[in-house]
C-alpha cells in the first residue's frame, strides 16, 4: 500500500471561496482535481501539502459552451466529457483527440481538462517513490541539486506530459485564471514555461477556471500521440496540427510537439511558410524539419532514438491527415 | 497530531452507511478496511491497473485515487452487489474469464458500467471500455468474449447446457 501523508481537506462551493481559501491557507496548500496526478505523486511522496483544496463541488466550472466566436470549456469539466463533446470535436477537434487519448478510460472520467493544463512535468529520474530517489541521490526537481538527464544540467528538463497541451496552443486557445487580484487570461502558449520544476505560469493563489477556444470557420485540426501500450501510457511524444483554410486554400499552419521538455515546441518551419508554400503544403519538408528541429531528451520512457525518427512519422500523420480533412 | 476523523455517510451497495474517515483515506482503503469490503483489489494502488475499479454515481472510477471524504452523499456499487445470478457473473464464469482472478472485480465493475450505458456493446467497444484494466493472466480475449455474451444476453457455448445444481447447502454434522 502507497500511503498518503497527512493533510486537511477543504471543499469550497464557488470560486471565490476557493481562491478565498487559497489566499488564506498559503503555499501550503494544493488544488485537487481529478486528483489522477495529484494523488499518485502524492503517494510517492513528491508532494506533500498541509491542506488539500478539492474543487469537486465547482459545478459551475463544468461543461462546455459556446460564447460567441469562442468555446468556453470549464476547468472541471472531465476528459471523457471535452473527448465526447460535439462543440468540441466540430470546432476544437485536436482538443477532443487529445482528451480522448489521456490515460485509459477511468482516468478519464475522473480527470480533468484544467488538471491535464496544470499536469506536474514527468521524468524518469522523478516519477519514482522517495526510496528510489533517495538511492540515487534525489534530483534537481525535488529536494537534489543534480540532474540525471543531463550532465551538469542546471534547469530541470523533466517534459509536458500533459495531451491537451499541444492541442491548446496549436489551437490559439487562451487560459483564463482566476486569482486574488481578478481574472487573468493568457494565451496557452505563454501559459507553459520552459522549466520543468514548474511549467505553467499559473501564480500562488491563482486557480485555472476555464479555457477558451476559438471557434473559426475553415479550420481544422488533428492530434496525434506516440506511447507504447493503445491506453494508460502518458505521451512519448504528441504533436497537434492546426490548419486554417480559406476559399479551398491553407492560409495558416501550426505544428505543435511536445513530450520533449518542459514546455510544448511550436514548429518554427510551420511558421516560416509563405503564402505559396501553404498552397502546395510540402508534407514531407515539414517532416523533415520537424526531425531536425526536435531532440528528444532520455527523460521520459522509451529509446530517444525512437523518439526522435518518431518526429517525423508521427508529423507526417498528422499533416496528412488534416489535409485531407481540409 | 493525528488527522481529525471525519464522518462520512455515503451508499454502498444499496446500504446507507456512516463511517469514520481520516482525510488522507481513499476510497479503496474505507472499502477494503474500515467497511471489509476486500472484493475491491488493491494493485498497484497508483492507478496504472485498474483492479480498485468501483462505480461512483454509476460511473467506473479507481478507487485508489479517490479521497474518501470528496464522496460524502454519493453512490457507490462494488463487486460485492454483483450476484451469483447476475448474467455478467455468470458469462465471466461460463466463458472461463476469471484466470487468477485479481482483475476480476474491476473488470466486472467496468463492465458492468459499460452495459448500463449500451445495450448490446460491440468488440470493440468492450476493447475500449476495458482499456484501463490490467489482466496480468492476459486472459482478455474470454473476458471481452464474456461481456458480449452478456450483452447479448446469452450464454456462449453453454447456451444448451442446464444450469449448474445450486451448491447443496450445508449441515452441521450430527453429534
């Protein structure tokens, strides 16, 4: 048995006694979810706060709407529920993939859309119990000051586990936060930091109410996910792909791949293309500069080899198929 | 200083019931000890297996990472309010789908979810639904086969079997 360590239980009934709460408990405390991430880490010891704040009764930050030229899709909306959503697999299709594919079904009827955002970063070196880390001297993540990924690394590079990421920022969707000093909106983009101690840009006492998506005519967009058993497995790899299209041509072309490091990479290539590349939408180009652009780190399962040629395959899916969606 | 208990009442296979629960407990753990509801397995107690499965609200979720006391008010079934008669026990056992038998009730309780939800599940849909339960044995295809035969609402290759004789019922030996 993986015992919890000790800690109070909180269950505010509206966000603004949820950040309320927040303010008043402090550092000491985290927010629960879904409690998939959470409690796992929690049993190995890699958390472990003081007070729990379980958002379980924030009906109001569940379900999925349409506001105008936006979905709005509540942080505590389950997985199972953005995965099964006809708003969102019309107008944020990647989203709907990417939700579909996190974890096995049980962990997506309990997940959430604003917990798989917030997912703490994974590494081989961390995702272990306490005794194992001990073994090895612990790591730059948690409670060492080494890193095993990379020699005399000194930021940690423990990578984006989370599906929904990628498709987050290739969609241009925007986070909103709530927060002490009212709501705040970033783009997803600006939302995941390049650090794999703390990858989001989610602030002490903020708390992730919802996630905004564009509803565009013409667009379309496809995720696509690298992890060695069909369910369970966290990503080795995803890229998501969004292609916006007018009068029967691309105008517009996002890359996204993650499950490299901390934060998700957009394809710069993707970005570079002119009006007469998007035309012609050279696939295998595109893949080839994604091979050269991205470099797998051995900090997540699975041979980095095999990642990185994966780069180009999994891209080359994706392009392909949201081509032919188009 | 010792986690206060809470008191947490909630619906476990048809019987309201009031228990005493530390905040640190999971569902799994107030099952399993505090009610000794033991047919709920604990595997790997992180939730990569599957085996803690229990319906909450109707729904197949892991016990293991469950906090008990987010579960006040709400309904719980586990394998134990399945009976010999339920035609999923009954398929699982006709088809052979049991193995060492770990991942048996979390199986069943994911299975059972499925068939609430459709009728006549296809192969591929079962596939899908028992995704996240581990069978160690790897003894899937009988169970997959199981829950079809459920569905349907028949008894595989038993079908033109008589039922087995019920267990005799036992006596205390006579002085």
């Amino acid at each position: 048995m993986l015992p919890l360590p000790e800690f109070t239980v909180h269950t505010p009934a509206s966000v603004d006694e949820a950040v309320a709460l927040l303010a008043k408990l402090g550092p000491g405390a985290m927010l629960l979810a879904g409690g998939t991430d959470l409690l796992p880490n929690m049993k190995q010891g890699l958390h472990a706060p003081a007070h729990v704040v379980s958002l379980q009764r924030l009906g109001a930050l569940r379900g999925v709407r349409r506001e105008g030229d936006a979905l709005v899709i509540g942080a505590m909306t389950t997985l199972d529920a953005v995965a099964g959503s006809a708003e969102a697999k019309t107008h944020a299709a990647a989203l709907a993939e990417a939700a579909a594919v996190v974890g096995g079904p049980q962990h997506r009827r309990m997940g959430t859309l604003g917990g798989n955002l917030c997912l703490d970063t994974r590494c081989r070196y961390y995702n272990q119990t306490a005794f194992w880390r001990g073994a090895l001297g612990y790591c730059l993540k948690k409670d060492g000051d080494t890193c095993h990924v990379v020699e005399g690394g000194r930021k940690c590079v423990a990578a984006a586990s989370n599906d929904t990421a990628a498709a987050a920022i290739a969609l241009e969707a925007t986070v909103v936060l709530t927060g002490p000093a009212g709501i705040r909106r970033l783009p997803a983009a600006d939302f995941f930091v390049a650090d794999g101690a703390r990858n989001t840009a989610r602030r002490e006492g903020e708390l992730l109410t919802a996630l905004e998506v564009p509803v565009r005519a013409g667009r379309v967009s496809v995720y696509e996910k690298l992890r060695r058993r069909g369910a369970i497995d966290f990503p080795l790899l995803s890229v998501a792909v969004r292609l916006d299209r007018e009068d029967g041509s691309a105008r517009a072309l996002d890359v996204v791949i993650s499950a490299l490091a901390a934060k998700p990479r957009r394809l710069a290539a993707a970005q570079k293309l002119g009006a007469a590349d998007l035309a012609t939408l050279p696939i295998d180009t595109l893949a080839d500069a994604a091979l050269r652009e991205c470099n797998p780190l051995p900090n997540i399962e699975g041979d980095v080899v095999w990642r990185k040629q994966m780069v180009r395959v999994l891209v080359k899916r994706a392009l392909g198929r949201a081509t032919s969606l188009a | 200083m010792p986690e206060a208990l809470v008191t947490l009442s909630l619906r476990v296979n048809g019987d309201d019931v009031r228990v005493a629960v530390r905040p640190s407990q999971t569902l799994l753990e107030v099952l399993r000890v505090g009610l000794e509801l033991t047919g709920t397995k604990q595997g790997c107690d992180k939730g990569d297996c599957g085996a803690c499965t229990v319906l909450l609200d109707g729904e197949p979720v892991l016990a293991c990472l469950t906090l008990a006391v987010t579960c006040e008010g709400r309904v719980v079934q586990t394998v134990e309010s399945l009976t010999r008669e339920d035609p999923l026990v009954d398929a699982f056992d006709c088809h052979g789908a049991g193995q060492c038998g770990f991942c048996t009730p979390g199986m069943l309780m994911t299975a059972k979810g499925l068939l609430a939800k459709h009728g006549r599940p296809s192969r591929e849909t079962i596939k899908q639904a028992i995704s996240g339960n581990l069978c160690r044995c790897t003894g899937y295809g009988p169970i997959v086969e199981a829950i079809a035969a459920a569905g349907e609402g028949r008894r595989g290759k038993k079908d033109e079997e008589p039922l087995p004789a019920p267990l005799p019922s036992w006596e205390a030996p006579k002085p």
